[in-house]
C-alpha cells in the first residue's frame, strides 16, 4: 500500500506499507491497533484475504500538538475484494502511538452508505452530489485553525515548533523568489563542479514542487561519463526550499554548509549530502571572475550601487566558540565571536553576474535585496515587505482619486493652473513610488 501523508506547511511524506502475514513480527502498536479495530466492526471473516495491517515509525511532522516521534499503526481492508458476493466497504483504521508506545490518537474512516457508481448516476444525480460537497474543500482549513484553537487556548495542550523535513520526506511549495535563486544556485553548482580539480560528480537534487529536479553535473576533465551515478560520487540534496532563502544570506556559502552540519540540529537543517566534507571542499574553491563577460558596464554606476546594497545589508551570523560547539557542549553567555572581516559581493552573485543573462540577474538581485531588507526592517519575514508595497501603492491610487474628484469640482475655478499641476504629480506618484523602489 502507497500512503501519502500531508500537513498544513503544505509538506508531503510517502510510504510503501508491504504489510505482514506473521502476527509475532508485528510491533505492540500494530497489535493494539489492531484491536481496536476489531472492537468497533465486526470480527473478519476466516481465511479473509483483503485485510492489511502495517506499522511503521513516525518521521514526519504532521501536527503541532504531537513531537515528530512515535508510530503509526493501520488496519485497511481492500473494498475490491469481494465479501458475500459483492464489495467490501471501506474501512480504515490508523492508530498514532507515543515513543513509549501508549496509544494516543485513533482515526477511523469507513462507510455509511453503500458505493455510487458514478458511470450510473443520472445527470441530474451528479449536480445534486456536486452541489453537496462543493463547499468543504474551503472550509477545511477554517475547521482546522478553529480546532487548533480549541486544543491551545481551552485544553493548554503544549505545541511542538515545526522541525524541517527529513531526507525522504518532500518539503512545501517554493516561492517565487526561491524559484530565482534556485534556478541561478543550480547553475552556479554545476559550474563549479564542471571546474572542479576533485573530478568527482555530483548528484543535485533540488526542493520544491515546481523546480524540483534530479540531476547529475560531472567534471570536464572526466573523460568519459560513465552511464550510472557511481557510488563514489557526491550526493548534494536540498530539503526545503529555505536552503535558498538562507544561503544568499551569507558572504561566503560554504560558511552556511558548515554551520549547518555543525551548529544546527536535524531539526533545523535545510539540505543532506553524503559527504559534508567534499561538498565544503568544493565551494570553497576559489574560482576566479572573468571581468570582461561580466554583466554589469563600467559606466554602470546605478547598477554597481544595486549590487553594493547586496554587500552592505548582509550580517555576519553569530557564532559561538568551535571548541564547544565540537565538544557538544552549551555555548556560554558572552562567548560570541565577532566577524571582522570585509563583506563582499558572494560567490554565487559574482557568478549570477559574470554568466547570467541581465535580466536573469536583475530578477535574482530583486529577490536577494528583497530577503535582506526583510531581515533589517520586517523581521525576516519578506511578506511584510509585499504587503507594505500593496498598501502604500493603494494609498496613492486614494490620492489620485481623491485629487481627481477635486480636479473635476474645481474645472472653471481660476486657479485652473494649479490644479492641473496637482493632478499631473498625483497621477504619476505610482510610477515615482516604482523608480525609486528600481533604485534600491
């Protein structure tokens, strides 16, 4: 049986459950699973070949009010098995165990009423069914956060902090700005690889739903591409589009690869590799900028300013003592280190620079400048600024609509010139609001 489970962070985990004829390999969850589903249905029938039951280990974060450990334990049975000479209805039980394996949630979903063959109803059947059931695809999430409330404001239940996904777990939907930088981090790594002296492929594997890609980058020294992904080779993949979000943070991206690996739990990392070592050897090459291909014009001072922006908003993150840090030790207060070092334009903004299109870069730069901005005045959160922009650029729509409906008033007034000054600039405040947010 292939299971799909979603959460609300729009994250998905699939599962090939292969189930167990031997009773004394199931887990003690499985077990109790098991009989509680025997105590809310009818026993099976003897010799009864359509029923399934599986446990498994849970690794994927589904609720706010359950950690990410535990079990999962189910009991289905196959509605396409023939029960008494016609088909068995769907019955399902999925029970959620604790790391100490006490039951903690049961679900059940089964049938009320028997099957509807839709190649039988009449149309006048399917515009009642359809007119019915429309409306709770839209409700769902309004009946979660309402539960969710309950649980958290009435019943104090304590709330577990979303981990990111694990490795064989897929994470949510990128943004369009992610989407940018994955399409420009993608290229930059396979030119590295490509002009690498490790001479060992790659195997990149991207996050996301719309970008998401498997794919292999081999060195041109490598004289012949072999036709599979040797096991030697280095494994590089990405779990949640937050890679990309945080990686153009930094000055230096293979300072990100190790404070990922050492100062970060599982529960915060946005990326696996089989071998961190290699993957730091490999961005941490220097790769020399060839000027003349660049992007960016000498008289091109407005652009050079643009990208400037990109090195003064970046922040060194805060580090504390490797020493602890490998000893697994707390850090202690005060025991932050300072980077005085010179921020510069990063590695892979020289390469969005140097092999980009110009209009691939700009979108990149926009992105990368909106994701900085956002961590000086909006929190981090970059919606803020969307929702800042939208709202100001409503603002002076109400400008020019309320100095229109003066213009029209004050038509034969004397002061006729005056007022067409006054129409003329609020018309065009939108597009001055526009040139200047090109500027930054």
């Amino acid at each position: 049986m292939v299971l799909e489970v979603n959460n609300t962070f729009d994250e998905r985990r699939m599962y090939l459950l292969k189930g167990t004829s031997d009773p004394e390999a199931k887990s003690a969850a499985a077990q109790k699973a098991v009989a509680i589903d025997e105590t809310s249905m009818k026993p099976p029938e003897p010799n009864d070949t359509g029923r399934f039951t599986d446990a498994w280990v849970k690794d994927f974060h589904v609720s706010p009010f359950n950690s990410r450990k535990g079990s999962y334990a189910l009991t289905a049975y196959d509605p396409f098995v023939l029960s008494q000479s016609r088909p068995r209805p769907i019955n399902n039980t999925i029970t959620l165990s604790s790391s100490k394996d006490h039951p903690k949630l049961v679900a059940r979903i089964f049938s009320t009423e028997p099957a509807i063959d839709p190649s039988e109803m009449s149309l006048w059947s399917k515009f009642r069914f359809l007119t019915s059931w429309w409306w709770v695809g839209f409700v769902t999430f309004p009946r979660i956060v309402r539960e969710a409330g309950k649980l958290f404001f009435r019943k104090k239940l304590y709330v577990w902090y979303r981990p990111e996904v694990l490795k064989d777990s897929m994470g949510r939907t990128e943004t369009a700005r992610e989407k940018t930088i994955e399409d420009c981090f993608r290229r930059f790594l396979m030119n590295r690889v490509e002009l690498s002296s490790m001479k060992m492929p790659l195997k990149y594997i991207s996050a996301g739903t719309d970008s998401r890609r498997e794919e292999i980058f081999y060195p041109i020294s490598i004289p012949t591409v072999p036709e599979r992904f040797t096991p030697d080779g280095l494994q590089f993949k990405i779990l949640t589009p937050l890679f990309y979000s945080s990686v153009v943070r930094f000055a230096h991206i293979a300072e990100f690869i190790y404070s990922e690996e050492l100062l970060h739990d599982e529960k915060k990392r946005t990326f696996w590799t089989s071998d961190p070592q290699k993957l730091l050897q490999l961005l941490s090459e220097e790769q020399t900028m060839d000027s003349n291909t660049t992007n960016l014009s000498p008289n091109s001072w407005m652009s050079r300013t643009k990208w400037a922006t990109l090195r003064h908003l970046r922040r060194s993150p805060q580090y504390s003592n490797p020493k602890e840090v490998l000893q697994g030790s707390e850090p202690r207060k005060g025991s932050a280190y300072r980077d005085i070092r010179s921020f510069r334009l990063s590695a892979l903004d020289q390469f969005v620079l140097s092999n980009c299109k110009r209009s691939q870069a700009e979108k990149y730069r926009i992105a990368v400048s909106a994701l900085l901005f956002s961590d000086s005045f909006a929190f981090g959160v970059p919606e803020l600024i969307d929702a800042f922009d939208l709202c100001f650029r409503l603002l002076l729509c109400y400008v020019f609509v309320g100095t229109a409906v003066d213009w029209v008033r004050t038509l034969f007034s004397p002061c006729i010139f005056m007022t067409v000054s006054d129409i003329l600039i609020s018309c065009n405040l939108i597009h001055v609001w526009w040139l200047f947010k090109s500027i930054l």
